[in-house]
C-alpha cells in the first residue's frame, strides 16, 4: 500500500538492527546533530528515531536542562529505543507516531533531526509541513538520507544484487527506492513544508566495519527486505544469501564508503 510507511521490521529484527546498523550510522549521527547547532538546555526531536541513535547523543549534548524527544512508527523500534537507558540526562521521551501526525505542541521544538527517515516517508512534503509546525520559529532541521550514487558504491551495490538474486525484482526495485532522495527533491519539499534556507549536499565516510563473515549476514538480516528474502524463499536462503554476500564483499574490506544526502534547514 503506497500510504504505510516504509522500513518496517519485525519485533526481533528491532532487536538486532540497534547492534548491527551501529557503526554505519555513527559518524552520521556525529554530522546531523552538528548541523542543528545544538547547545545546553535545546529541545530535540528526533524523527523517525529507530533505535534512538541520534535521540541519545543528543541527550549528551543537551545535557541535563535540555529536553530530548523521539517518534517512530514501529513498535518493535521503540521498545529497542526505550529499553535503551541514556547515559546522560534527560532521559527521552519516546513515542509511537507517525511523522505526518506528531503529539507534539506548535513551535514546540529547537531543533528536529531524522536520520535515514525521510525516504520512507509515504508522504514527504505532508510529514515536513508538519515538522516545521513542531519546530519554533529560527530553530533548525536535519534529515540524512542515502544518496542515489551510494547506491552504486561496493558495499551497498552487493546488498542490492544479493537482494534482487535472493527476494526478486520487487524487493530490489523497493531496496533501490530508499535511495532516490536527491538533494533537489529535499530542498524542494522542504520550501513547500515552510522551512527556509533549505540546503542539501552529499556526506561521505569511509566505514571500517566488524569482520564481515559475522558482520555482513547480521546486517542483511536486519533490512525489511531480508523479510522479503525470508518470505519468498525461505530461512536457508537468506543464510545462503548472508553468507554469498561477505564472500563478494571480502575484497573490498575493510574500509567501505558510504554516502549520504545531508539536508539542513531553518523553520
Ligand atoms: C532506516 S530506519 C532509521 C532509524 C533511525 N533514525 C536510525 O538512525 O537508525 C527508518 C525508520 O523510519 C521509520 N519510519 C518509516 N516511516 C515512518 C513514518 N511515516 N513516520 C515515522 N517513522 C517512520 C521506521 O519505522 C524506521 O524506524
């Protein structure tokens, strides 16, 4: 249905999406906060918060008189995100919602983040229009979503031809999707969602990831279309699809390159 939201994972898979999408996200989520400028005593959001990456290194920078706050729409994310003790005040507030729909007063927020959310947004320009209505006016907004030219890069090209080899056409064409974002699509639907000085540019960083025998199965099986893989074929398939992949990927390793689109606006 083109109006559910993308990126849904099971309850189990939740679990295991907080270990094994750790180091991809995190010099991302070092990039995004910086771009909203946070500082003590700051009002965060983060949308579309996942496990809480960005929501608990914003707690650290917002420090014990800033307010930290994360919605989502999945419930197995959530649950990952709220078993997840910060270890800096304040503690966050999580909350299920939909990014088009947040429980959230006007102007309630000095800066809104949403790392690797946007693409599966099922309406983008409805989700930012509401965005903006929560973040005061001169506060800031960072989204990152990947890039269409990461799409091509060794690590995430083999995911794709392992996933299109394993699940079929429509599993991979739904792969391929979350990386159409392009910096003029975000600006855009941001001007349209009300936020000014919309700006968007590619962010590359080379990733050294965990050996991939463990490490590239384990992330595989953590993407909703490992599910599809899972589904179509069956459990011994998606090992055998983990396993063909760290074999592709093994030359490569163990620095990868992975980009993304960094857009940045104030409201
Ligand atoms: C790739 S994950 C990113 C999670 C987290 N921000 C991170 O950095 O790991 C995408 C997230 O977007 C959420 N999502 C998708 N559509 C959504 C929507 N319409 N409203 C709120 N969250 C949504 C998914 O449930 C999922 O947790």
């Amino acid at each position: 249905m083109a109006d559910e939201p993308g990126f849904q994972l099971t309850d189990t898979a939740a679990d295991r999406y907080e270990h094994y999408v750790a180091p991809v996200m995190a010099p991302f989520v070092t990039a995004i906060l910086d771009a909203v400028d946070l500082y003590p005593g700051a009002t965060v959001l983060d949308l579309a918060c996942g496990t809480g990456f960005a929501a608990r290194a914003a707690a650290a920078q917002v420090g014990p008189t800033g307010r930290v706050f994360g919605a989502d729409v999945n419930e197995g994310m959530l649950r990952v995100a709220k078993a997840h003790h910060p270890r800096h005040y304040p503690d966050i507030e999580f909350t299920t919602a939909p990014a088009d729909r947040l429980p959230y007063p006007d102007a309630h927020f000095d800066a809104v983040v949403c790392q690797q959310g946007a693409q599966f947004f099922p309406d983008l320009e409805a989700a930012l229009t509401e965005t903006a209505r929560v973040t005061r006016p001169g506060g800031r907004f960072a989204a990152t979503t990947w890039s269409p030219t990461a799409l091509t890069s060794p690590y995430m090209s083999a995911q794709h031809k392992i996933i299109k080899e394993y699940g079929g056409q429509q599993a991979a064409a739904s792969f391929a999707a979350a990386f159409s974002c392009t910096p003029d699509r975000l600006t855009t639907a941001l001007h349209t969602a009300g936020f000014q000085e919309a700006k968007a540019h590619e962010l590359a960083f080379g990733i050294t990831l965990p050996p991939l025998t463990e490490f590239a199965p384990g992330h595989l099986s953590v993407l909703p279309w490992a599910q599809q893989i899972l589904e179509a074929e069956g459990p011994t398939a998606l090992t055998e699809a983990g396993r063909t992949l760290a074999t592709r990927l093994t030359p490569h390793a163990p620095t990868f390159t992975f980009t993304a689109i960094l857009a940045t606006a104030t409201r």
